[in-house]
C-alpha cells in the first residue's frame, strides 16, 4: 500500500514509540493524524517530531480513549490506515479493570471504527509478551525457543497483567477480524524489550529500567532473559508491515540478531560503556539457578518485512549515551 500523500492514524502517538513513528511518517511525506487522550498534549508530541527532524506541519491531532467510544469514529475518518500502537503500560497494578480490559477493548474499538470507515489495513503493535511468556519445553539442545507460531497462555498462573493484557488484546484483535473484519486486513508486530533513543521529553517505559540499573536501585539483577530491539528500527517495521501487501494476516517478532540478553548482561554493557557513571550497576544477579538459553526468531520479519536490526549492544549504547546528552544520567 502506498500512503504517501496519504493520511495514516497512528494510536498512542505521544508514547516511546508513537512519536518515533510519526516523526518517520512526516519524514516520508506522509501526513498523519495522531489520536490524543487530551489536546494538552499536541505541544509536547509536535516538540517530539520536531526533536527527530521532521516537519509537523502536515501532522492533525483527535481526541479519542481507550476506554471512550467517543472520537474514534472520526479519528478514523478518510485515512489510507492505522498504527495502532496504544496500549496501557503500567506494570505496577494486577488490576485487570486498568490493565487488560482497556488494551482489549481499545483494540477493538480501533478495529471496529477503521472496518466501518473503509480502511484497508490495521498494524497493531503487541508484543513478545504475547508470544512467549508461558511454560514451554526445552528442544533438543536444551533451549527455550519461540517463533510466531507461539502464544502466551493469558490464564498461566502468575500471569502478570501487563503480558496477560498482550495476549488478550491481540487474541482478541485476530478474533473480530476472522469473524467481523470484513476487507479489514490486520498485521500484528511482537517486538522484545524496547530501547534506543526517545524523542520524548521525560523517560518512558524501558527507559526507567537503565535509570534503575545506573542508580543503584537494581542491587542484584532479576534473573531474566529477553531478546532487545531498538525503537527506531520497530517503527520502520511499522511502516514495512503498512506497505507489505502479503503482511496481511500475520505476525511478526522483532528483536535484534544474536543471542538474547539478560538484565546482568545489560548491566555489563552500559559499565563497559560508561565506566565510573555505572558503578552502581550490579555485577551479580539474585541468588538462584541458571536459565536456559532463549532463541527468539526472526527471520520472517527478515524475510518479509526486509527487517535490518541494528545490533543490541548498539542500541544499548545509543540509549544511555542520549539519556547523558539529555542531562538524564551524568557527563
């Protein structure tokens, strides 16, 4: 599909994320409308594109929630497609009512509006949450190993709310399209833990967790694998699995190449990196055993969406080195 000189809506535009993608929206010619929980916020979101290099002039906001039927009927209005990229992200609560109800709901309502306005794509942003944060066995070589094909069991027990929210919402999202969907076309990307530059002005989501690990809050490290992926390369993911034509129907996991990471190994690059300015970081993790080895794929976003990472470590280093520049973390 080719959007340029086209609107695209893209959800959540004032996130991590979001403002990344707009920025490479307007950076492409492509004009934008970008949906707001409140007006108060257009300042800061058209500081962030600007922050990136781009032109806001061709960027129109609308208000619209989540949780609120109101508004999304006309944020939808007359557009080519939708990044829905919106999400709650608070880890701190296991309360469903804040968590998961409003990622599934949200999603259907943008689903719901943009089949009944005619679009003909939605690229809903999930996550590896989705995919694999349920019990799986070890192959052959004693790995823990997980593709597309995998999915998150939302009634795990222990689930937290925030992956449980993940595996709903996208369920729910490939459900109403099989079902409701009519010419709708869905494509779904599961991208890791997200890092890299932000455009936005205060630090979100991952970014807390490198102000944790070089405060010192992080004594030992969780023991924890995880694939990394850096936010700029996920918004060119978005914009492939926009164009792609036979990026219909599927989904797509995004993480960097090579080995998957560990919150000691992150800790390990940013020391390397910054020397006396992370002399807080751990150098040991909490006492229990070794996990296994994590391989997460990606060749089909490679291979369909022509998916190029840039290495973790590299967006490691680009994301503590902008949070120094930003005055976030010491000269």
């Amino acid at each position: 599909m080719n959007t340029s000189h086209r609107t695209i809506l893209v959800t959540g535009a004032t996130g991590y994320l979001g403002s990344r993608l707009v920025a490479d929206l307007l950076q492409r010619g492509t004009s934008v409308r970008a949906t707001l929980r409140s007006l108060e916020a257009e300042p800061a979101l058209r500081a962030a594109v600007r922050r990136a290099g781009a032109d806001d002039a061709d960027l129109e906001v609308a208000v619209a929630s989540l949780t609120e039927d109101a508004g999304w009927d006309a944020a939808v209005s007359g557009v080519a497609g939708v990044h829905h990229v919106a999400s709650p992200m608070t880890h701190a609560t296991e309360d469903a009512d804040l968590v998961v109800t409003p990622a599934r709901d949200g999603a259907l309502r943008v689903l719901r509006a943009a089949r009944d306005a005619g679009v003909k794509r939605v690229v809903l942003t999930s996550s590896f949450a989705a995919v694999g944060y349920s019990a799986k066995p070890l192959n052959a070589q004693g790995v823990r190993e997980f593709d597309e094909g995998d999915w998150t069991d939302p009634g795990t027990a222990g689930l937290p709310a925030y992956p449980r929210s993940k595996a709903v919402a996208e369920r729910a999202a490939w459900d109403f399209v099989e079902r409701e969907g009519a010419a709708l076309e869905l494509v779904v990307l599961n991208p890791t833990w997200i890092a890299g530059p932000s455009l936005t002005a205060d630090p979100r989501s991952s970014l807390q967790a490198f102000l944790a690990i070089l405060g010192g809050q992080m004594a030992l490290a969780p023991r924890q694998r995880f694939g990394v992926v850096d936010v700029r390369d996920v918004a060119t993911a978005h914009l492939a699995a926009m164009d792609a034509p036979d990026a219909a129907g599927r989904r797509y996991l995004l993480l960097a190449d090579g080995p998957t990471t560990s919150w000691l190994g992150v800790a390990s690059v940013l020391r390397e990196h910054l020397g006396e300015l992370a002399s807080k970081a751990p150098v040991e993790e909490v006492p229990g055993d070794d996990l296994p080895p994590l391989v997460i794929h990606n060749e089909r976003a490679k291979a369909e969406l022509g998916f190029a990472p840039r290495p973790a470590e590299t967006t490691l280093i680009d994301t503590v080195d902008d949070l120094r520049a930003r005055g976030l973390i010491g000269a």
